[in-house]
C-alpha cells in the first residue's frame, strides 16, 4: 500500500511542473528537493489533495516535511 | 443541494481589494497617490498575519488598495519581497456567507493556505487566502455566521 503511494508521489514529482530528477525516497525530505520554493511546496500540496482526496490543512502544510509525513497522512484517510 | 452546486450569486461576492506586498509604505503611498489619493489606514499592525496594513482608495472606485509591510519576520510576504519591492500580493472578494464561501472556493480546486482568522482591524470580520497556480493568491472576508 505504502510502495503503491509512494510510486504515485514520485510519478507527480517527476512531472511538470516538478519534473525532479531526485532519487525520492520515503525518507526524502521535501524542502531539500532541486529547485524547491514555497510556491511549488503549494502547488505540490494542491496536487497531493486533488490525486488522493485528502484535505491538507494549512498547518499541515508547513508540518509534512517528508515523503513518510505524506505517506502518512494518506493512510490515515 | 451539494457545495459544487452553490452559485456564485449566493457569495454575494464583491471586490474588495488589490493588495500588494510592499518594503517601504510610505513609498509606495507617494506612488500610488496619483491613482488612491485618500489613506483611509495607516499602517494597522495585524497582529495574526504580523503585518502592517494600510488601505488606500478614492472617491470613484468601490475597491481599495491594500499595502501589506512586514511587521516583523517571520511574514507572510517575506518570501516575495526577496528580490523586489512590490510585489501583487492578491485580490480579495468580500462575501455574505464566509463559511459557505470557504466551502465554495475549496470544492472549486482551491487551496487554503491560511487558517481562517478573525481580522484584527474590522471586529466580527474572518479572513483566509487561497491559492490555484491559474489564479495566484485570493483572500475572502465576510461575516462568520457559525461564530
């Protein structure tokens, strides 16, 4: 289940607007991504609550800071 | 009658502002006079988003300018300021119903990227901002009826 979440995180980082080159792990840290900004932490979220039907709270957005913490928070819904 | 289903008449959704993140006010005052000669505020510390904000309008148009300076860091315009010195923040809707509105916007693939809060410079007034990458920042404010 987590392998399956973590393959579609990895497929939304690989495209646009993202299009990462990174080696994600669950243990990647989002902020240490190449290129990384708020707006595209903004737009990363936008798209995470659009593929998995989660609603990312605003403190939430600030608290994910890894790619376990998304893995997370998906499972919990 | 589901959320997606709210039409946007029952927001009763008005302009409001055009705000814009700004280093200096007083600057960007003298700029904008030619267009919003009144200083209707004046650099009101709002103390949740710890900012000053001033508003600025004139006598023909219904909306204002709002001028957002960072009160300290952190801001919320720090980030936009970094490599200008005004920047468009956002523009901001003033609705009937805030809750309903929030609902609305959300079910519409906007992302709310601040906690609603109730406004320090207009008592009984709620605020949150939205973001969409087609359509930038958005803020509602209006009257929390579930308060």
């Amino acid at each position: 289940m987590s392998e399956n979440i973590l393959n579609e995180i990895i497929e939304i980082l690989k495209s646009a607007p993202f299009n990462l080159d990174d080696k994600i792990s669950q243990n990647s840290e989002i902020k240490m991504f190449a290129n990384w900004d708020s707006l595209k932490h903004l737009m990363f979220m936008l798209e995470l609550e659009k593929k998995f039907e989660v609603e990312i709270t605003p403190e939430e957005v600030t608290s994910i800071l890894t790619v376990n913490n998304i893995i997370k928070k998906i499972n919990e819904k | 009658m589901t959320d997606k289903e709210i039409d946007r008449t029952e927001i009763n959704m008005k302009l409001d502002h055009i705000s814009y993140a700004v280093r200096s006010t007083d600057e960007s005052i003298e700029l904008f006079s030619a267009i919003y000669p009144i200083v209707a505020t004046y650099k009101y510390l709002e103390k949740n988003q710890n900012v000053f904000i001033t508003y600025l309008s004139n006598k023909k148009d219904n909306h204002k300018i709002e001028l957002v300076e960072p009160a300290g860091h952190p801001s919320p315009v720090d980030n936009m300021l970094k490599s200008q010195d005004t920047v468009l923040y956002h523009v901001c809707y003033r609705v009937e119903d805030f809750n309903k509105a929030i609902r609305y916007f959300k079910n519409r693939g906007f992302f709310m990227i601040t906690t609603p809060f109730e406004t320090s410079i207009e008592k009984g007034i709620w605020a949150c901002h939205f973001f969409n990458p087609k359509s930038g920042i958005i803020e509602i404010t209006g009257e929390n009826k579930d308060e």
